[in-house]
C-alpha cells in the first residue's frame, strides 16, 4: 500500500473522530443548559440539516445534460480547441460567438469534454471557429447555454 495514501487515511478518520466528539460534546451540552427545548433544537437542527442536503442535491443536478445530437445555443462566448481532420494537423484556438450554435456529436466525461460541430458562429474575424468546424470544448466553460434535445433522424424502409 502506498504510505501517503494510508497517511491521508489516518488524517481522514482522526478528523472525523473529532468531528464525532465535537457533536456528542454538543448534544450533552444542549440537554443540560436547555432540558426543556433539547428535543425541539434536535428537530430543528435536523429540519435545517435535511434542508442543506436536498438543496445541494438540486444544485448538483442543476447542471445542463448533454446528449449526442442536441443543439446548444451559446448564451456567452466560448473558446474551443480545433479537431484536425487529419492526424498530422495540430489543433488550433477558436472562439464560438454568442447566441451561435453547436451541434454535439460526443460526450467525453472522462475528460470532462464536449466534442460538438459549429453550426452557426460569425464569420467576421480570423479567430472565430467555422462552421462545420469539429471543436472540443471544457464542459467547466459552459455556464450559460440553451439545450435543444434533437431527435435523431432514422432512416426507415
């Protein structure tokens, strides 16, 4: 076993020992001065505990879901890096405009990257992705987007 790793271990449970004697001290502190209301503060403090829990739930889940084939609309701008198409090409720095278009095309959670097709973007200036431009984008800068969920076309017979 690695030492920093059972190092780390050991500091975990030493505070969370301390953590477990500061509420027992608590608790015992709270029925001896206040007898009487001891179990209306517990049910309070567990009425605001709960609450705390619930509302960090929500705002984790606050996020948007990306699946392959929504359309993003860009509130904000964003930079993105280039997908070359060929192996021997680098990837070049390139921004989206505002209240242009992405297409995503794959979710890379384990990079914590989106890969998406410009669809629309201004065209104005050098430093602004083309359209048809495979980027990859950091989900971490996407703080205001619009996500339309396309269905995907199937071909039938």
């Amino acid at each position: 076993m690695n030492i920093r790793f059972a190092f780390i271990i050991i500091v975990l449970a030493f505070i969370g020992l301390l953590l477990a004697i500061g509420v027992l001290t608590a608790i015992r502190w709270i029925r001896i001065h206040y007898p009487e209301r001891a179990n209306a503060i517990f049910a309070g403090a567990a009425a605001i505990g709960a609450g705390a829990l619930v509302m960090t739930v929500l705002e984790l889940n606050d996020g948007p879901r990306f699946r392959p084939h929504d359309l993003i609309t860009l509130q904000e701008p964003v930079v993105a890096r280039t997908i070359p198409a060929d192996r021997g090409a680098g990837s070049a720095t390139c921004v989206v405009d505002l209240h242009e278009h992405l297409g995503v095309l794959e979710i890379e959670i384990e990079h914590g990257a989106l890969k998406a097709r410009v669809e629309s973007n201004n065209t104005a200036a050098p430093v602004f992705c083309p359209i048809g431009t495979e980027v990859r984008i950091e989900l971490n800068w996407l703080h205001r987007v619009t996500v339309t969920n396309r269905q995907t076309q199937v071909s039938g017979s």
